[in-house]
C-alpha cells in the first residue's frame, strides 16, 4: 500500500507540475500574442502616414505644374505682344486649371531699358517684364514661381539697322 500511495502522490505531483507548464505557456503565448498585435497596428499606422505623405507630395507637384502652366501662358500672351512700338499694359492677369490644380498669374511691365551693354550702337532696346504665378491644389498645396522676361526690339525708324559681314553657319559647306 506505501508503494501504491507513493505512486499516487507522485502521480498527482506530476498532474499539478502539467497544469503549471500549461499555465505558463498560455501567459507566454499571450505576451506573444500582444507584441504581435502591437506590431501590426504600429505597421498599420506607419503605412497609413506614409500614404498621406505621398498624397500630399503628389498635390504638391500638382501646384508647381500649374504654376508651371501660369508662367507658360503669360510668355504666350508676351510672345503674342510682340516688339511693337506701342506701350505694354503695366499689369495683365490670367488664370486658369490643369489636372485637378488652379494657378493664377500676374506679369507686370517693368520699363524698358535703350542703352543695352554688348548691342550695336543703342540699335535695340529690351522690354523687362516680371511674371509671378501662384498654383493651388488639394489639400492647401500651394507654389509660388518668378520669372523675368526681357524681350528685345528694334529701335528707330524700323528700318535694317545691319549689315551682314560674312558668312553664317548655314552658308559654310561642311568638310
């Protein structure tokens, strides 16, 4: 009977120790679980802020190509002008929108300059402009460009104020 008790005992020890090992490893599992669970929702808030990172770089490209544009369409409206004699507007305005963004620009007349260092003889004079274009897009992105323009034009009576001196680059024959 002492041999059948210390059986018994040793059983029930070994039943308690299992239960202890099975506890452990359900804490240990847990933990586990949660680094995990931390881990992902880490991941998750990571990506989610990069996403808008690139949504707001792509808007700001799209407010530096519309005032890319702006900028486009005042050299247009200055090509248009031409170097006629008569005098600029001091100011022009125009607006407008390219893929999904607004831009709005102003180019201003800033004078006009006769005696250009390196020209023939005050021969030319330059017309200075300024162009300032603002482009919007979603999310408040917003790019402001400058630029100035200097257009030349022929001063005096309109007539050829030169004289051709030798041959250009079309007119010599390559070897």
């Amino acid at each position: 009977m002492t041999r059948l008790m210390r059986t018994e005992e040793q059983h029930s020890g070994a039943h308690t120790q299992s239960r202890a090992q099975r506890g452990a490893a359900l804490v240990i599992s847990l933990l586990l679980l949660l680094i995990i669970t931390i881990l992902a929702t880490a991941g998750v808030t990571m990506s989610t802020g990069e996403l808008a990172m690139a949504g707001n770089e792509q808007f700001r490209r799209q407010a530096a190509e519309a005032a890319s544009s702006g900028i486009e369409v005042a050299l247009a409206a200055l090509a248009r002008l031409g170097s006629g004699s008569s005098e600029p507007e001091n100011e022009a305005t125009h607006s407008g929108a390219v893929a999904g963004a607004s831009y709005i620009t102003i180019t201003r007349y800033a004078g006009e300059e006769t005696a250009l260092p390196n020209f023939s003889a005050q021969r030319f004079a330059a017309r200075h402009f300024e162009i300032e274009s603002r482009g919007e897009a979603g999310r408040n992105a917003l790019d402001e460009q400058r630029q100035g323009v200097m257009i030349l034009r022929p001063v005096g009576s309109g007539e050829r104020t030169f004289t051709r001196r030798a041959a250009g680059l079309g007119d010599v024959p390559l070897p």
